[in-house]
C-alpha cells in the first residue's frame, strides 16, 4: 500500500528533463498549500497532475490541525477514494476521504482527507475530524454498563419484595397469636378482686373453685414481684393481681404432674 504522507510530498511535476505525455500537462493542477508546500511553492501556490487536497489531524497536544497542499498523481487514486464520498460544486467534483491512522497501541491520532479535482478548490475544503472511539475500545461497553445497571435494579427490587412479604408474614402470625390468646381469656369486669372471684364460684355450688380460663386470665395478668418459698416440686412467690398482693405457687415442669 502506498504511505499516505509520502503522497502528500512534492507536487507530482516531472524533472525538466524528462518527457511528458501530454494527458499528464493537461491534468496539471493549481492547489492552495499551506504547511505542506513545497520548496519552490510560491504564494503559497503548488502544482500537481494529481489532485489538491486538505487535511485535519491531531498535533502532539491533541489539537486539531488544518493543512493543505498538492497531491502526487500517483497514489492520489487510492488515497481520495478509499471509503470516498462525492458531491457536486460549482468548480467540479470533491472526492472525501475519511483516513484514521494509529500511532501505536497506546496512542491514536485521527487524521481526515478531503480531496478535490479543480484549481484551488481545495480553499473551500473544511474536513472534520472522525468521532473518538468508544471508552476502553470495545462497542459493548455502554451494553455492559446497561446489563449491569438493570441487573442491579432487579436485585434490589427482589430483596425489596422479599423484605416485607416477610414482614407481612410476621405481623399475620403476631396477629393470629394474639387473637388465640384473646380467645382462651376471659373478660373479668374491673373492680372485681381475686377473693369476689373465689366466693363466686364457690357459691355456684360446682365445687370445682375457678374455672380454668378464669385461672389462665389471671394467670397472665399477675406480676411477679419476689420468691417467697421453695419445696420440692415449685416455688412459691409473692404477686399483685389488681392491686392486691397473691401468692403465687409455681409448679416445676417435670413435677407438675405430682
């Protein structure tokens, strides 16, 4: 392949000395150059047989740099048509080429071409550079950045939902729990004392003394406040039911059948 700045060196006019066909004098061009010109350009004026061109590339501080100069004719074929886009102008036709060169691994300069095939048409050339590559250099990037962020969300949803479908759960069993145990009590009217409680069982002539879930209620609504005795088979405490002072005879679990 031919190096695109060896072709944008000299102006392709042949020596003095040697012959030229005349297809090649009628080609010959007048460009406009300007930082590629060459030693006998004068104001700033250049000939070529090949085409006239302008250029933009990035300089050692990453700062574009706009150039323009004459084309050899040999090579220029190549270099003005490779991934080349046409439009009309009133002075002819423009060839654009867009031409990304990489230094090295670590370092990319971007270069664009834009050719032309009339006398100075390249004064109206204005190339731009191409687009900077995607960050990291791969095209999956901002997909993978995507995957991730939604992938994340997801999670956090699902552990939202988890959260308190748990602690729905929860507050339902709490709530049943309570309910049996409102279930298995007993409503005793305020003022009632214990001793009223026992007369009036005694005085319903069953014999039997409270009744069990009168003797459950009670038995969750006394405080326990300090032993006062202690045997084989429990330990007896001192209580306040409702202001009153009880004693309160505790049963060990693996006597409590005796």
């Amino acid at each position: 392949g031919q190096n695109p700045d060896y072709v944008l060196q000299g102006t392709g006019v042949k020596a003095e000395d040697s012959t030229i066909a005349p297809e090649d004098a009628a080609r010959f061009l007048s460009c406009y150059c300007s930082g590629h010109c060459p030693e006998d350009a004068t104001n700033n004026t250049c000939q070529t047989n090949g085409q006239c061109f302008a250029i933009i590339e990035e300089d050692e501080h990453g700062e574009p740099l706009l150039t323009s100069g004459c084309m050899k004719y040999e090579g220029s074929h190549f270099q003005c048509k490779v991934r080349m886009h046409t439009h009309t102008h009133p002075d002819g036709v423009f060839y654009r080429l867009f031409a990304a060169c990489q230094d090295s691994p670590n370092a990319q300069s971007r270069r664009t071409i834009e050719c032309c095939n009339t006398d100075f048409c390249n004064r109206e050339l204005q190339p731009t550079l191409p687009p900077l590559a995607p960050i990291g250099g791969s095209p999956n990037w901002l997909a993978f950045l995507i995957s991730m962020t939604v992938c994340c969300c997801m999670l956090i949803c699902v552990a939202v939902v988890c959260y308190y479908r748990y602690k729905w759960q929860s507050e339902r069993q709490r709530y049943h729990k309570d309910h049996r145990d409102l279930e298995q009590e007993v409503f005793i009217p305020a003022g009632e004392s214990l001793r009223d409680l026992i007369h009036q069982s005694q005085s319903s002539g069953s014999g039997s003394g409270l009744p069990l879930l009168v003797q459950r209620t009670i038995a969750k609504q006394i405080q326990m406040m300090r032993q006062i005795g202690k045997g084989r088979y429990g330990e007896v405490w001192l209580g306040r039911w409702r202001g009153e002072k009880v004693a309160v005879k505790v049963f060990f679990t693996r006597e409590e059948a005796q």
